[in-house]
C-alpha cells in the first residue's frame, strides 16, 4: 500500500482525465466530421409527428407540475423498497414490520393526494389556490 494517502486516488483521476478526454474527442469529431445541411424541416420542432401550431411558450396548468412532483416523490420513496429487499433475510421481523409501517406512511400520503383531487385533470379546481 502507497504511503502518500492520495496515490490511493490516482487510478480514479486517471479515470476521470481519460472519460472525460474521450467524450471530449467525441463531441470535437462528430462537430467536424458531421454532415450538417439545415433545411427548414430539420429545424422545426418535432411534437409527435404533428406540425407544430401556436406558440411554444403557452402557460401550462398547475396541476401539470404538480403530478410530475408527485410522480417523482412517490417514485423516490419506491425506490427505497429495493434496498430493503436485499437484506430482509438479515433484518428478520423487525425489518418488515418497519418497512410495514413505511408504506402505510407511503399510502396515507397518496391517499391524502388522491382525496385532495391533485390526481384529477379535468376537474378544474373550484377556487383559486386550491389544490
């Protein structure tokens, strides 16, 4: 083992200085060899195979961001089930009556959304501020 504490390191700053030269020499290569010829097909914005029509700054509803925080929340919170699934054998009982009372948190929150309407797209909501 190295004396020096930072020549431990020295094979991950290599690593580093070599992943980021190739994508470097990638990036340069396809900027030079690439075949660019910009038609006014190519340069439109593509939406699903439709023409695009309007603006592409038009305000979305509220409830849009909402669901998608949601989304990414409960997705988070999913996540630590895999964890946990690796080592139930080590955590015995203790580990599913823990991980038990987990998701009824977890379920409690979604049925509160739920309940809350934040769910919902084509209620709109009754008054403003309102979730």
């Amino acid at each position: 083992m190295p004396d020096n504490y930072f020549a431990r390191y020295l094979p991950l700053l290599i690593h580093f200085l070599v992943a980021g030269a190739l994508a470097g020499a990638i990036v340069l290569l396809s900027w030079l060899i690439g075949y660019r010829r910009p038609t006014r097909a190519k340069m439109s914005p593509y939406e699903c195979g439709m023409t695009p029509i309007g603006d592409a700054r038009e305000r979305f509803s509220v409830k849009f961001y909402l669901v998608g925080m949601l989304f990414i929340l409960f997705d988070i919170e999913a996540i630590f089930l895999y964890p946990w699934a690796v080592i139930l054998r080590d955590l015995k009982m203790f580990g599913f009556w823990e991980m038990l009372v987990y998701i009824l948190i977890m379920l409690v929150g979604f049925f509160y959304v739920w309940k809350k309407g934040a769910l919902d797209w084509g209620k709109p909501s009754a008054r403003r501020g309102e979730v």
